[in-house]
C-alpha cells in the first residue's frame, strides 16, 4: 500500500501530481511517460522513492503490461494504493467538416481507451478491502492524500464530457471520448464494490489549467482567472488534491464526476 502509479507524468496536471506526491507523501511513485526517462528524471530531479518508466504508449497495450509487471516485481501485489490518469488530447473540431476519421480514433484511443486499459493491468495490485483492513502502519504513507479508508483510481476528465451540460456543441472527439471516460469510470466503479476492492474509482474536472495542453485554444498570454475556472498548474493542483483527500466509499464519491469546488457534475 505505499505505491503510486502516475500515468501521464510529463505532462502539465500530471508532472504537478508526481512532484506533490514526492514532496508531500511516502508513497513510491512510478511515474509512467511516453518520453524518454531522462527528460522526465531531469525535471524531477533524483529522489529514492521515483522509478521513470518510460516509452510508454498507452495505445499500445503491451507497455502497460510490462509496466505493470514492473510494479508488481518491485513492489509485491497489494502494493498500490493511487492510480492516477492524466493522458489526453484535444482537437477542437467546431463543425461536421472538420472531423477526421483518425484523429476520432487516437482521441478515443488516448482520452479514455488508455485510461481503461491501465486500470486494466494496475487495479490487480490494488489490496481487498479485507486485505487493505489488515494492514498496519505507524504512519499512513498517503499522508492524507488518499482517504485512509481506501485506495483511488482517479482519472481527470472534463465538464465537457457531461451530455447534460452540453450547452454549446463543438468539439466533437474531445466530448464524446471525455462521456466515454466517464462511464468507463461509473463501470469500474460498480467492479471494484462488486469485487470487495478497496479502491474508488472517480472522474476529475480541474477547469481550465494553464498549460500546453490549453495554450493553442486559450492563447500564449492567457492568465489565471479563478473567478472563471482558470488556473495555473500550481493552483490547479491544489485543488486536485484536495479533492482526491475526500474521495471515499462511505461518502459515496465512487463512479462520479466531480469538480476543483468538489461538486459533483451530472454525467
């Protein structure tokens, strides 16, 4: 129950998590990435409890797999305590003529495929419930960012994959992969209760984060804007982790969409 597996390390909301989390908690991090692990391993600078993993592409099934059999060597079974997703992508179709055949299929591939396939092969380390009551520490490694009652599958989404809040139309992909994601997550949810997990599973929207993930949409000189939803990375953290410190069986978060003020957005 001391690892944390971070998919999506390198980049803006993910790179901010797997620095909080060496900072802030004892939990081994595996920080997963698609880039080199030098880059990754510069940026974070040395610590003993980060292990890079890296090239992997989460569309091709066979990395996470490995990845995972990497965690499971190091660490035991019954060893993840957080599985966290950040991988995403955005293409802002506004009309009919700008869809594109392939660029539907690596959005779904990458925005909510990916996050369902890693669960896929991380969720197996997650303890039982009867295993996760049995443990005992001194000191919970989470450090309150993870509720001491459970261990956490948390994916970041966004509003814009809620169907009831489609307001607006446009961005076609991006809204329809982001629905996807959040019924694999109400899906996962009911398995691991169905199962006797100890996990939670939950879909996040951080609002709008300064980042490069957002700077073509938003433009190079946008700035934080909190009375709107904007924030830097920094901020944006802040409340992701808040958010993911209340996330519990008991006060029933599982299978759910929440937001950074920690109101729950309809599917």
């Amino acid at each position: 129950m001391s690892t944390a597996v971070i998919q999506g390390s390198s980049g803006g909301l993910g790179f901010a998590l797997t620095q909080h989390v060496l900072k802030h908690t004892s939990l081994n991090v595996f920080a997963l990435t698609h880039r080199s692990a030098k880059e990754l391993q510069e940026r974070l600078g040395h610590h003993e409890r980060l292990t890079v993993l890296d090239r992997v592409d989460i569309r091709d099934e066979g990395t996470l797999e490995k990845a995972a059999s990497t965690v499971r060597e190091r660490q035991g079974n019954d060893s993840v305590r957080l599985i966290a997703c950040f991988a995403g992508v955005l293409e802002p179709e506004k009309s009919l003529r700008m869809i594109n055949p392939q660029t539907l299929l690596d959005t779904f591939q990458i925005n909510c495929m990916g996050h369902l396939l890693t669960y896929k092969h991380f969720v197996p380390l997650i303890p039982s419930k009867k295993a996760f009551a049995e443990l005992k520490w001194d000191e919970d490694p989470a450090k309150g960012l993870v509720a001491k009652t459970n261990s956490l599958c948390f994916s970041l989404s966004a509003r814009v994959g809620s169907i009831e809040d489609n307001k607006k139309g446009g961005w076609y992909s991006y809204r329809a992969s982001k629905a996807a994601l959040n019924q694999f997550i109400r899906t996962l949810d009911h398995e691991l209760v169905n199962k006797s997990s100890s996990g939670v599973a939950m879909a996040y929207h951080p609002g709008t984060v300064l980042t490069s993930f957002t700077r073509p949409i938003l433009g190079a000189k946008a700035e934080p804007n909190p009375d709107k939803g904007q924030f830097s990375t920094d901020q944006a953290v802040e409340h992701l982790v808040s958010i993911m410190s209340k996330a519990s069986r008991e006060q029933e978060w599982g299978g759910r969409l929440w937001d950074y003020k920690g109101e729950q957005i309809p599917w």
